[in-house]
C-alpha cells in the first residue's frame, strides 16, 4: 500500500506511460490532474480538473504539474519518482524539483536512455547537488508507449508473446527493478547502481 506520484516540470520524459503500467501492475488508481489517453485504457483511472483527492495504492501522474494541488499530494506521496531524460533542461528542471521536495523520498528515474553513458551522465549531474538520492534508469524503449496503446501494463505486454519476451527483455528487467519496489513488503526500495 503506498501513494505513489510521478512528477516532473518537464513535459516529454514518460510520466504518463511509467504511471499507467505501475497503476496497472500493482492495481492500483491511477489519478492525473491532465487529460490523457489512459482514462480510456484503464478502469482505475479518474482526471480531476480540480482538487485531486488523497488515497492510499494510488499511483498520481502529475502532467499538469504546475496546479497548485498537485504539492499538496506530493507533500503526502510515499515515494515520488521523478522521470529525467538526458537533456540540460531536464536535468535542470529536476534539481529544482528535488530541491523544493528533498524532504521526500525520491527515486530520479533516467528515462529514454540511448546507452549506460547517458544515464551515468544524469546520475553524475543529480548527485554533485543530492549525492544520496536514489537513481535508476531505463534504456530508450517502446515497452511502455506499447503498453499504454494497447491497454496492457508492461508486464502484461511482455509476457503476451515469445516475441514481446525477446523485443524488450532487456527493458523490461529495468522496469521490473522499479516494479519491485512496490511489491516488497513496504521496502520501497535501495539506492540502485547504474
């Protein structure tokens, strides 16, 4: 049971996907201040304009971030994990998040990475200003795109064909580190190594 947000100020780094598939592995809600696809994909999924409420198992995709009630239930999360991608302005964006929320238990989550460089890159730029800040990251990938287009989570779209097994084996073991997070007795998780 935990209250899950995935938040950043940038748009574009894979909040949406990362929230639905996490919602639909653990079936949990999945809540969003922003109009998005999933609210057709997924049963749990509920878009709130306004004041978002507060529940528990719930995964918070925060894509219209910048609403002032967005705070109020990061303030709440168990744990944010916080989408980078390997741009300065992303990378920029997220220390300021980290800043304004380093109370928080904060997972930076490198996404879209091209190749390990990329993502030590990232880790690299976050940890000269939050050295103990948890990271891990996931490779460039459509398992999560792919996912959300068909209405299953990663999981689901991995285990659904030999050929699904083979095309993201490797991305999906990057996605079943965070995954696990969740799934181990309120262990949310231990600083991962790229």
């Amino acid at each position: 049971m935990a209250i899950i947000s995935i938040a950043s100020t940038k748009g574009g780094v894979g909040k949406t996907s990362l929230a639905y598939s996490l919602a639909k592995d653990l079936d949990y809600r999945y809540a969003t201040n922003d109009m998005s696809v999933v609210l057709n994909k997924y049963k749990k999924a509920r878009y709130y304009p306004g004041k978002i409420p507060l529940y528990q198992d719930t995964v918070y995709d925060f894509g219209g971030f910048d609403a002032h009630h967005a705070d109020e239930i990061l303030r709440a999360s168990d744990i944010i994990l916080l989408p980078t991608t390997n741009d300065l302005n992303s990378i920029m964006k997220s220390l300021i998040f980290i800043k304004n929320y380093k109370e928080k238990t904060i997972l930076v989550f490198a996404n879209m990475i091209d190749n390990p460089n990329d993502a030590s890159m990232i880790k690299a730029k976050i940890h000269e200003h939050f050295p103990n800040l948890a990271f891990t990251y996931l490779r460039r990938t459509k398992l999560l795109k792919n996912a959300l287009e068909t209405g299953m989570s990663a999981s689901e779209l991995f285990e659904s064909t030999k050929h699904n097994q083979h095309l993201y084996r490797h991305s999906y073991l990057e996605y079943q580190k965070i995954l696990k997070l969740f799934k181990t007795d309120g262990m949310y998780f231990q600083a991962p190594s790229v």
